[in-house]
C-alpha cells in the first residue's frame, strides 16, 4: 500500500514537471503566434489563462485528438473566445493539428480563426460573443447526463465578461439543475478593454455573487498549476456546478504588458517577441 | 395554431428520443404541456432567460440532441444576436419555434407582436425559415424540421386553425403550393393569411393564381418565377412588415430572374397596436375583402 502510494505520488510529480515543459512550449506558441499575425492578437488575455487550460487538457480532460468527436470526451468552452491563441497552442500541443498551422492565425482561408469556430479540431463550441458559454456548458451537461455519460464540462469565462445579464442567467439556470459536471472558471485579470474592470463596472465581490446564486465557489492562484490541480480535483466531489475565481496576470510571463493593458490586442515587435522569449527561458 | 403544434411535438417525442423541448415561462401559452407530461425528462422550462436557452440549445445540439425551443415569437428575437452568433454561424441543429407571431397576440399590443422576425432570421446564412398555416402543414412541418440537419425558424401564430390545403403530403421543406389556376395576377402568401387570400380570390372577379408559400427561406425558386411568368403580375401578402418578410424575398428573387411588379402587402413599415386580431388584420388590410379591393385596383391600375 506505502509503495503504491509513493509510486503515485512520484508519478504526480513528473507528471506536473512535464506539464510545466509544456506550458513552455505553449507560451513560446503565443508569442510566436502574437509575433506573426498581421494585424495582431489578443496576447494579454491569452497569457493570463493559458496555464489553466493546459492544466485542463494535460492533467484533467479525457479526451482525444485522434478522436475529436468522442461523444464521452469532456469538453471545453472557451467562452472568452479573444483568448483563441491560447486554446490553439494547447491543441497543437495536444496533436489535434500540427503546430506549424498556429501562424496562420487570423490569415484568410486559415483553420484558425479569430475567435474559436467549429472548423478548428478540438474546438468544443464557438465563440467571440462574450457571455454565451455558460449555457453553452448547460446543454452540454444536460446532454451527458440524459446519455448517462461521466462527460465534464469546462467553461472558461474572463472577468469582464460578467458585465453580459447571460452569465447571470445561466448561472441561476445551472444551480437550478444542480448540474454537478459543468465547472466554471473565471479568468480573473481585473482587466477589460477600455480599462480596469472594477472601473468600467464593479465585479467585486465576485466569488460572493456567484455564491449567491446557488454555486460552490473557490479563489486559485491561476498561474499555480498545482493549485488549479488541487481544486479542479475537488469540484468533482461537488454536488452541483462549481466556479473557480482564478486570479492571473493579463500578459503574464512578458515584463512590459503584465497586469497593463498594453497586450489588449497587439503584434510583437521582434524586438519584443526576442524579449519575450528570454523572459520565458529564464522563467521556465 | 399552437394547439395542433403541441399535439404534434408531443407525437414527434414519440418517435424520435433525442428531441428535447426548452421554454421560458411559456409552456403554458406555447401549448408545448403535451409534451411536458409525455417526457418530464427531455423538457426544461428554464425560465424568462431567452438568450440562456438559446444557448443552452446550442450545447444540447453540439451534443447531438435535437433542441426545440419555444417561445413567443417577439421574445425569441431577444436573443438574435445568440442566434446568429453560435447556432447560424455554427449551423447548430435548433429548432425555433416563435409563437404568437404576426398580429397574432392582438390586445397584448405592439410590445407581443412580431412583425419583423421573419425579416431578422432571413438574414442569418444557413437558416430556413418557414411560416406555415394550414392545420395539417403545421402538424408535419414540426415533425419535419427535427428530419433535416440545421437551424431553423418556424414561425407560428396563436389560435388560427385554418385548413387549405389537400393530399397525402403537404408540407415539404422548400416547396411552395399552387392552390388556384389563373392568369392575371400571381398571389403568394404565407402563414394563416393565406386562407383570407383564398376567399378574397373566390370572391373576386379575376383570375388570380394563389400560391401558399410556407418555405421562406429556402424558397420554392421555380414554382415563384413560374408563376410571375404566367402572369405577368405578382402580390405578395402576409401578417408581417413589408420590410424583409415573404415579399422582400419574392422580389429578391424575381428582380434577378423574372423582373414583374411586385406589390407588398403587409403592415407597412409600423408597429402595432391593442385590439382584435380581426380588427387589427382590417386596419392593416389584411382581411379577405382588403385583399381583393387591393388585388381589384392592382388589376384594373395595369388594365388603364
């Protein structure tokens, strides 16, 4: 019993090492992606919740890119769809398309879009329009549930998302249903287009909010995989559907536009993506 | 309208285990009860949260559940934006069903009447848009919808329960119905309208040749141009604005194919208002002896 024990908890170890070498690689796509597209991309946004969703589709999801429409697969909605470059170097990473294709994002007739669309393998459900995932996720795990399938559904929401009455719809909707497969997550950067979020409308207190209306609600360091890990565990004891307020850094990891605005949407300078991938190689 | 609707959903539950039946607050008024009781477990009244249920339709789809959803037709448009974003722009396999269209909810007023929904959903690729009317056309295209793989809209009135149509099958996606011969003037309409058509033409002196066209979007292309061709003549009528709605479409297509003049009646570029359905109808000249004044002058105009 020790043995096995140790043998796990080994096993835990190298597998969060070797997530942490993939986040790398990961990052190293953002900006390479943020360096090739023309006309920009949303980076900051990118950068603050890219480490959950590795997290997710490396230590939690099943799922399989030889087989992107496992009906039984959990599934994954990035409802803040601006933050599509991070959900792209995951896939890559995953194998759903090979990573070469990550530079012809946002190019015309590319698989990759500006915000996720179904053309993408891998993409669970498409997005761009703030505040639809959250139902989105409902169906979903409404779905799973009348097929008798142990499906879990992951939504991806950013803070200033919460200015959309859908959220709030779909939040009173999905403790309603005491759906205990679908968990949210919340991109916390305290960041939203035109400025700070608590600025442009008040979110504080989230947690207690989304408490409010029927759900568990846990804080996370959102760049701490291991944290992330310890309560994405627990939301599957859960007996209805659980958020998770991640707190993040908008463009964390790239000195000049963490927690700014500055890479709301932006093209790297080469100057600044060489920048950004020293900061990367002695971070990582 | 919604009657014989209800009775057939609950018929197409029956026979077809992956639809699922979403309403706001509304099972009630929509007569979608049937099926409630029939399958408690496939219905889910989520509540006045229009653009929730849209999309909570949208992951049941992206699932492989055939979502119908239910609503009164001016509140289904609250959520246009859900719809274009994720079920058009994905091709999500929903189904809309918007009642109390048209003047349809009479004395609730301008606030519960759609009349431009047709128009709206017309412009979102990859949606058919249907407005049936006749009793039996109503029954099959509910089951008919779940047959085919993508959006739909199909737009209902509240209480009409007309009958007009004939044969085994009448209702077929993309088809239009020739239901009179005649070589003055082409009439095409839609919805329970259609049957006031019949008796404004049955009434009249003239040859008119009456098409019913339930399928707005896709439209039945030969049976519309074949007819302004035969007629040289083309009157479009529906409960609905004459802004984007069935007459837009027919001139769309005939000012390409078949260049005729095409008269729109509808209600015309207004809201409603409270009152009967019939008193609405005739304000907006919509009721049997309006429509054949209306076709009368349109003849004797292009005889002078």
């Amino acid at each position: 019993m020790r043995a096995a024990l140790e043998v796990a908890d080994q096993q835990y170890v190298t597998e969060v090492h070797m997530l942490r070498s993939k986040i790398k690689a990961i990052r190293r796509s953002v900006l390479e992606m943020s360096a090739a597209a023309e006309s920009g991309l949303h980076i900051g946004a990118s950068l603050s919740c890219v480490d959950i969703i590795a997290t997710l589709y490396f230590m939690k999801m099943r799922h399989s890119p030889y087989r992107p429409d496992w009906k039984d697969r959990d599934r994954f909605i990035l409802s803040k769809g601006h933050a599509a470059p991070a959900l792209y170097a995951v896939l890559a990473e995953a194998g759903y398309f090979p990573k070469e294709e990550l530079k012809t994002v946002r190019a015309l007739n590319s698989r990759l879009q500006g915000h996720p669309d179904l053309r993408t393998p891998g993409v669970d459900a498409p997005s761009g329009s703030l505040g639809q995932g959250i139902s989105i996720g409902i169906g979903m795990a409404i779905a799973a549930k009348q097929r008798g399938s142990k499906s879990r559904i992951y939504v991806l929401i950013g803070d200033g998302e919460c200015d959309e009455g859908q959220i709030w719809e779909s939040l009173a909707t999905a403790a309603n249903l005491k759906l205990d497969n679908l968990v949210l997550i919340v991109d916390r950067n305290g960041w939203q287009l035109d400025g700070r979020t608590e600025e442009i409308k008040r979110k504080v207190p989230l947690t207690g909010k989304i408490k409010s209306f029927g759900w568990e609600a846990y804080s996370v360091n959102g760049h701490d995989i291991e944290k992330i890990l310890d309560v994405l565990d627990l939301c599957e004891l859960a007996e209805g559907p659980v958020a998770i307020i991640a707190h993040t850094l908008k463009g964390k990891g790239v000195q000049f536009m963490e927690d700014t605005n500055e890479g709301h949407k932006m093209r790297l300078s080469n100057e600044q993506y060489m920048d950004a991938l020293k900061e990367l190689e002695e971070a990582y | 309208m919604r009657a014989i609707f209800g009775e057939a959903l609950t018929r197409l539950g029956s026979m077809n285990h992956e639809v699922v039946v979403l309403t706001g607050d509304v099972a009630k008024s929509t007569g979608v009860m049937g099926f409630a009781k029939a399958y408690p477990d496939r219905f889910f009244n989520i509540g006045i949260s229009e653009q929730d249920i849209v999309g909570i339709a949208s992951g049941l789809a992206l699932s492989g559940k055939v979502p119908y959803v239910v609503l009164f037709a001016p509140f289904l448009m609250r959520a246009w934006e859900q719809v274009r974003s994720t079920v058009a722009r994905a091709s999500l396999n929903v189904k809309m069903v918007g009642t109390h269209a048209g003047l349809s909810a009479s004395d609730e007023g301008s606030s519960h009447q759609a009349l431009e929904d047709v128009a709206i959903m017309r412009a979102l690729p990859n949606m058919t848009v249907l407005v049936p009317g006749d009793r039996r056309e109503i029954a099959e295209a509910t089951e008919a919808i779940a047959e085919v793989n993508g959006p739909v809209y199909m737009r209902l009135g509240r209480d009409e329960n007309v009958s007009f149509l004939e044969g085994d099958r009448v209702f077929r996606i993309g088809r239009a119905v020739p239901l009179s011969d005649g070589h003055d003037i082409a009439v095409f309409s839609n919805g329970a309208i259609t049957a006031e058509v019949i008796r404004a033409v049955e009434g009249a002196k003239i040859s008119a040749k009456v098409v019913h066209v339930p399928s707005v979007k896709p439209i039945d292309r030969e049976t519309v141009v074949a007819a302004a061709r035969e007629t040289g003549r083309v009157v479009c009528v529906e409960e609905h604005s004459v802004i984007g709605g069935l007459g837009s479409a027919v001139a769309e297509l005939l000012s390409v194919e078949y260049p005729v003049p095409v008269r729109r009646l509808g209600v015309d570029d207004a809201f409603g208002e409270s009152g009967t359905n019939r008193e609405l109808l005739r304000k907006h000249g919509l009721l049997a002896e309006c429509i054949s004044a209306a076709l009368a002058e349109i003849i004797g105009r292009g005889a002078s």
